[in-house]
C-alpha cells in the first residue's frame, strides 16, 4: 500500500487559492505533487507560473 505524504497546511491554503479553472487544469497526480513533493515537475511549474514568484 503506498504511505500518504503529509501534506503541508500552507500548501493546503495556497492550493484552496487557487482559480477554480486552475484546479480543473491539474490532474489528480499534480494535485498530490503541489501538496507534498519536494520538489515539481515541470508540467506544473508550467501549469502555475502565472501563480509562481521567482527569487
């Protein structure tokens, strides 16, 4: 059985934030990735960059 990630409550509120047309445009795998994976594919990065500060 695959173990859960945590998910991280700031990355909880920023993806409630987010466009409901945006939510819509991830899919179900990019949705786990932008809550709990260290780091994105580029897919999302692409999927949010209207949404992404760059430092």
């Amino acid at each position: 059985m695959k173990e859960k990630k945590k998910i991280d409550k700031e990355r909880q509120m920023a993806y409630d934030s987010l466009p409901p047309s945006i939510k819509e445009n991830l899919t179900e795998e990019e949705k786990q990735l932008f809550l709990s994976a260290e780091q994105w594919p580029d897919s999302l990065f692409e999927k949010l960059e209207e949404f992404i500060i760059k430092e």
